[in-house]
C-alpha cells in the first residue's frame, strides 16, 4: 500500500508525538523495569516447557527439600520436584487464567459503559445500580461463592475473574463516554445522520482506548493477584498443575522446614505483580493527556 503526501502529512505528527513520549519515558527508570519485567514472563510463559531443567511433574523422593544447589537452583519440594522448573512453567497458568479473564472483563466491561452511557437515562441508571450492586460484595468472597457453586476449573475461573472486573471497567468506559458524547465530533456525526452504532464504535471507540489501555494493565494485576489468592485456597487451577498460588498454599506445611518452598513461588508472584503495576503506570504516561509531563 503506497501512502500519498496527505496521508504522510497526517501520519508524521502522529509518530513524532508517540516518539517523544517515549523519549521522555526513559526518565522513568521503574516504567522500563517494569515492561522489561513484563516481556521477561511473557518470554517465560511460552518457552517454559523447553527451558525447564526438568519436567515439572518429575518426582524423586530421595531429593525432597533439598535447599537450592547448582542441579537445583530453587531446590526442591516436599516431593523432590524441582522448584525452578515448576515456577518457569507455572508462569503460562498464571498468564493465561489471568490474561483471559482480563480481555473477558475489559470486553463486556467496555460495551456496557459504551451502550449505558450513550443511551443515558433510566437504562443507564439501571445497569449502574447493577454494577454497583456486584462492587459492593468483596471481589475475593464472591469468587469463593461462585466457585464452590461451579466446582475449581479453570475455564470457571477465567469466567469469574471476567465477571468480577466488568463493573469496574463499565464505570471507567461509561465515565469516558459521557465526556465524549458532547464533544463537536459527535454531534457533527449526529448532523451527518450517521447511526448510534457507527458513532460509538468509529468516533468515540478510539477516544475510549488509550484509557481502556490503562484500565487493562490496572485489571490484569488485580487478576494474577485473585488467580493466585484463589489457587492458594484450593479453588483455581487443580494439581498437578503448577500454579503459583496452589503452591504457595502446598508449601504452608514445609515453611519452617524449607523456606524456599514458598519463597520462589511467592517472590514470583510479586515481581510480576510490581512489573504490571510499573508498566501500567509507564502506559498511563504515554496514552492519557496529561500522563507524561514535559518538566
């Protein structure tokens, strides 16, 4: 596809903006950390298998709770599986349960806020009490409930995860929209006779994405720690798998015998906690006005 001079003209502010965000984003040393951080479990999330010293579900008895040593660089568990190759393929659990009830929250989330807040009036007051109605019971007790009713899976509990953040998401997106509705672009669609569906998804859609980004990020830290808090009472992923919060709930009975047991694990779960928080706050710089200061 060739691109003529106009569209040229059009295109080269936009890049020049976008490249000095990014300029100015190598001031923020913990927003580099951070997407480093990211791409670094992403890499491991999809190489885990092959890289893996060993196979996760290897057990050898004659090894169990040995401290980490250079065969075993995490150590190994209460029943001789190498904790190393366990947290590498763990990872993909963690990434995948998470990153999936993420996109189903930001998906429904980002048409209820659309729809309620362009229709407006008693259909937009009535699907806010709904949301708030599911914000005002705990994130933590409703997915114990819904979960005990559907059984541990973890299709069930990329379906809870998604359930539990579409009000949040509706309430950013329905915010957004409500700002944009009275913009001049969209009351110039209107005069045009465009249709409601052509001016929410190809005039006020594009506005709404940048905070959808920010929102995204924000939402899938909120999801490692639920998908981890939930494998740690039992009720995410089911062993043998080795998801991370299952096996910080496994080693409880070993801490004081083998500390290392819950350390990795754990420590996993925070670093990339800490690495989605510092990127979510590198992308809230780059997309949103105002996020990346010129001082």
């Amino acid at each position: 596809m060739v691109l003529t001079n106009s569209s040229k003209k059009q295109n080269e502010p936009k890049i020049s903006r976008l490249s000095a965000k990014l300029k100015r984003l190598r001031r923020y040393p913990t927003t580099l950390i951070g997407f480093s951080i990211v791409i670094l479990f992403l890499l491991v999330a999809v190489l885990g298998p092959w890289i893996a010293p060993y196979k996760y579900t290897d057990q050898n008895l004659a090894m169990r709770l040995q401290p980490p040593s250079e065969s075993h660089i995490f150590g190994t568990d209460q029943f001789g599986r190498d904790i190393f190759s366990r947290v590498l393929v763990g990872s993909r659990d963690v990434l995948v349960v998470a990153g999936s009830g993420t996109s189903l929250a930001i998906f429904f989330g980002m048409l209820v806020g659309l729809f309620s807040a362009y229709r407006g009036g008693l259909f937009d007051e009535i699907v806010m009490r709904i949301m708030d109605v599911i914000l005002s019971i705990p994130p933590l007790l409703l997915a114990m409930v819904i979960l005990f009713s559907l059984g541990p899976s973890r299709l069930n509990v990329i379906i809870v995860v998604g359930f539990l953040y579409i009000p949040m998401v509706a309430r950013v997106v329905r915010s957004v929209v409500l700002e944009l509705k009275t913009r001049q672009f969209v009351e110039a669609a209107r005069l045009r006779g465009e249709s409601s569906l052509y001016i929410l998804f190809n005039e006020i859609l594009p506005n709404v994405l940048p905070h959808l980004a920010v929102e995204a990020s924000m939402r899938f830290s909120y999801s490692i720690f639920l998908v981890a808090s939930l494998g740690f009472l039992g009720l995410g992923v089911q062993p043998p798998s080795p998801d991370w919060g299952l096996m910080v709930g496994d080693a409880r009975t070993w801490f004081h015998q083998a500390r290392w047991v819950l350390f990795f694990p754990a420590g996993a779960i925070a670093l990339l906690v800490v690495g989605v928080g510092f990127m979510s706050d590198g992308l809230r710089r780059m997309l949103l006005p105002g996020g990346v200061s010129d001082v």
